[in-house]
C-alpha cells in the first residue's frame, strides 16, 4: 500500500516538472528571450580593429537585448524580402514557359499553313492563292475550322508570292508574316519553310 502511494506522488511530480519545463520552453519560443552558451570560460572583450586604433574611435557598448532584437527584426525583413524576390522570379518564369507554348503552337499551325500553300501550288500550276480568297483556298487542305481565327487575327499578313516557276529563290520571298507578340514573329516563305523572328 505504502509502495503505490510512493509511485503515485513520484509521477505527481515528474508531471508537475515536465509542465514547468515545457511553460518556460514555450515562453522562451513565444518571447524570443535566450542567452547565449557559454562554453570554455569568460567572454572575452572584443578586440579593437585597425580603425578603431587609428582614429580612437569606439563601438558603442550596445545592450545585448537590443541587438538580438535588432537581429530578429533583420532576419525576419530578409526573410519576407527573400520570398519576394522568389515570388517575382517564379512569375517571371512562368510567364515566359507559357510565351514559348504559345509561340510553339502557332508555329505549328503557320507550318500546316505552308504545307497547304505548297499543295495548293502544285494543284494549280505553280500560283499561289489569291490574298482575298487565301482562307477559301486552303480550307480544304486544312480541314480545321480553328484556322478560320488565324487567317482572321489582325497581325496576319498574307502577300501573295510571283508564280514559282518566275521566282529564282522561293525561299527568299516572305508570302506570310504574322506577328503574335511585339517582339515575336512568324515568317513562312514561298518555299513552304517558315522561320521565328525575335527582337525585332
């Protein structure tokens, strides 16, 4: 009997210790107050530096509490300044992987573009699709109606190219320009070949 109610008040109070030392834990973390460890001896005074001999200047002895303030308060603006800066780049990053997808996808439909001019050239003897009717003509070798938005987009430009049998260099003559972006933009030639123009 005597036993239990020894074992009873030794956990008592292991409890009763464990609850002290975890308030003064949490206080610590919720104030900020801790002292520096110690370890082999006395702090030692800080040695004076080469400008402080020269001109006879001193650093002010800064109470420690201040400056560990100081330090958090530091910390915790680089801190939110660092996620700042990590929020910019990644909005940048991603703004300029989803100019490129655009940028590749139109680049595709510019090529089935040129492979249906090309068709159209052969079918008809070497003359490429009147600048009226280019939509008309292509359409049956498309066979997409989303096409329709391309040849209607206002940066589309169409210049019909001579006949290929009067053209010396075919790859050399522009027959579309399309200018998706202000610095971006698609070049198909009379050839069927097509080209991206950055920069300019």
């Amino acid at each position: 009997m005597k036993k239990r109610w020894l074992l009873i008040i030794i956990m008592v109070l292991i409890i009763v210790c464990l609850l002290v030392i975890l308030k003064s834990i949490g206080k610590i973390i919720m104030t900020g107050e801790h002292r520096p460890m110690q370890i082999g001896g006395p702090i030692l005074p800080k040695a004076e530096t080469q400008m402080e001999k020269t001109s006879g200047w001193r650093t002010p002895n800064i109470p420690s509490q201040v400056r560990e303030g100081e330090e958090r308060t530091s910390t915790g603006e680089g801190f939110i300044k660092g996620l700042k800066e990590f929020h910019k780049e990644m909005t940048g990053v991603m703004e300029r992987a989803k100019k490129e997808e655009e940028i590749a996808d139109k680049l595709s439909k510019m090529k089935f573009i040129g492979l249906a001019m090309m068709m159209y050239v052969e079918d008809w003897d070497g003359y490429y699709p009147p600048k009226e009717k280019l939509s008309w003509c292509l359409m049956p070798y498309l066979k997409d109606h989303s096409f329709y938005d391309v040849f209607a987009h206002p940066d589309f430009h169409y210049t019909p190219p001579p006949p290929l049998k009067k053209m010396k260099e075919p790859a050399e003559i522009i027959a579309v320009e399309w200018k998706i972006f202000p610095d971006v933009c698609i070049v198909l030639y009379a050839d069927g070949h097509v080209k991206t123009k950055r920069g300019e």
